[in-house]
C-alpha cells in the first residue's frame, strides 16, 4: 500500500553545505512531506506467483498453477501544514491465474476491477533537524472501505477436501477484490539521517472485521526496514539507493465460524530500491522483493518475487 513518505526537514542554508541541503529539502518538497498543497500519484506493485508449499514446505507443481497479481494504487492528498496530512487511495487490481479444478482439469481466469478504498491520515509527531542530521517519526491511522466486489469469496462454499487430482492453492479469498468490511489502519514510521546515510521504518497494523458472507479476514502485520545514501545530490534533482528488509504476518481468516487453514502467512522479503526527485515536485521510485523466508499454513501458492514502483507529484 502506497503510504505517507517519512519527512525530511534540513534548513536552507548558506553555507558550504547549502547545496547539500538544498538537494535534501527539494527532494522532501517533491515527496508531498513538507508544506501545505496538494499533491497526487500513483504506486504499482506486481507480484508473481508461481510456486506452492504445504506448511511451509516448497512441494510439487504439476499442473503449473499460478497467478500474476497486479495493484496500481491511485492516489491524492492535501498536506494541511508541516505537521498534518491526509490521504485517499483508490486501488486498482488485476489477476491473472491458472490453477487445478476439484474435476481434475485446469482453469484460466482473471478477476479485475476497484478495491478497497482507504481514508487516512499522517501526523509528524517528532522532528529533529540539523545540519547535518535529521530525526523524524511520524504516526498514522486510517479507514478502509469495503468497496471492492466479493463475489470470489463465494467459492469458499463450494471449497473440496479431497479433489480429484492436485489441489489448488489459489482460492476465492486470494482472488478477491474486497474484503467486504471496514478495517482500521495504525502505524508509525521514522526517519533517521546522518550526511548522506539516511535509514527509514515503517509499521502498519490492519484491524479487520466481519467482512460479507459471514468471512474475516485475519489482522495483519505490515513492516519495512531500510538503510540508503544519496548517491547524487543536487539542488536540482537526487538520486538515492535503499537496501530493503521488508515483511508481513497474517494469521489465519474465519469462514462461517471456523478457521480457514489455508490462509496464514509469514513472510519476509529483501531487495534493492531507487528513488529519483526534480525540484520540489517530482518524486519517483522502484525496486523488487525477493522472498527468503515463507512460512504459509496448509496449501497455498505463494509469491516468488515483487516489483513494485512510484511516482508522485507535487502540486
């Protein structure tokens, strides 16, 4: 989920180092994180997947299951002051599959439309800024709206215990565009900076509720870690490198009032990212995910890589 961009406050001074910080405080201008306006975008992230484990386990895939998942998350937001902001997303999906049927045969599909909705805001509650370090964590909390169709939810009554041939790991609630509740969202972020080393984490927390057809999803446990350096810094454009540690826990769903099996997950991602700003408008990013812990529950196809990019746009 595309989110509030930790802020990045560096005085403009006129000294040796202005250049520098300059290049910094521009670079936080294009990232909607500092000063009132409004600013817009849009954030993609494609996931592959196309293995499947049992309990944590990497198993067999004869019948070549898999499924390629695509969000482009829309969105625009108003920064009230240098302390308060809001946000709406609107995310777009697309999925792409093929799995095994209960009949032994194989089907092909795709499942497109809006999701979920989300309302949120972000609020800087800390902030250290000198010359050549800065301190920031910010505080987050949120909405989100069961605007997303659950018709695929519906294939959990018709799920089979013993099919003929293979099993599938992709089900109606990995399909699915919405969840049908309203889900709270908290979370924290920081930013820590030294020179040209900087350092930021993220923790989002989703709270879920009883969703349609009697079906909730589990909570879910959202968080990224993230050391960089700014390989190039202008006073009109930056360029900088991340190392990401990235991960997810979910536990497992309820359907009818009994546990869904097949539906926890532990996950934890690495991968490199760069970001690119102009001016005090443009922001951009991209990077991928490689998982190298995945421990599911039961049956599930599972994800082999992430690609995921942004841009943002100040107005």
């Amino acid at each position: 989920m595309k989110v509030f961009k930790i802020a990045l406050l560096a005085a403009g001074a006129h000294s040796a180092v202005a250049c520098d910080l300059c290049a910094i405080y521009s670079a936080n201008q294009a990232h909607a994180e500092l000063g009132r306006g409004p600013f817009a975008g849009v954030a993609e992230q494609y996931t592959h997947f196309g293995s499947v484990q049992q309990d944590g386990e990497r198993v067999d895939n004869p019948s070549g299951q898999y499924m390629d998942s695509s969000i482009s998350q829309l969105f625009v937001g108003y920064n009230i002051n240098r302390r308060f902001g809001v946000q709406f997303t609107a995310p777009i999906i697309y999925r792409n599959y093929k799995r095994p049927d209960n009949a032994g045969g194989i089907e092909h599909g795709s499942e497109s439309g809006l999701g979920d909705v989300s309302l949120f805001g972000n609020y800087l509650a800390y902030r250290l800024s000198q010359m050549d370090r800065t301190l920031n964590w910010n505080l987050i909390g949120g909405v989100k709206f069961p605007t997303g169709s659950t018709d695929r939810i519906k294939e959990e009554f018709a799920e089979v215990e013993n099919p003929v041939g293979p099993p599938s790991g992709i089900h109606g609630h990995d399909l699915t565009l919405g969840t049908g509740s309203y889900d709270g969202i908290v979370g924290t972020s920081a930013y820590g900076r030294w020179q040209k080393m900087f350092v930021t984490g993220n923790v989002q927390y989703f709270i879920r509720t009883k969703g349609d057809f009697d079906y909730r999803f589990a909570n879910e446990l959202i968080w990224s870690f993230a050391p960089g350096y700014y390989i190039v810094l202008d006073e009109r454009f930056t360029v900088t490198f991340q190392a990401v540690a990235s991960g997810e826990y979910k536990g497992k769903d309820k359907f009818q009032g009994e546990t869904a099996d097949d539906t926890g997950l532990t996950a934890v991602y690495l991968g490199p990212a760069v970001g690119f700003t102009w001016h005090e408008n443009l922001s951009a990013d991209l990077g991928a995910d490689l998982p190298v812990l995945l421990h599911n529950t039961s049956f599930q196809s599972v994800p082999d890589f992430r690609i995921h990019a942004g841009i943002t746009w100040r107005f």
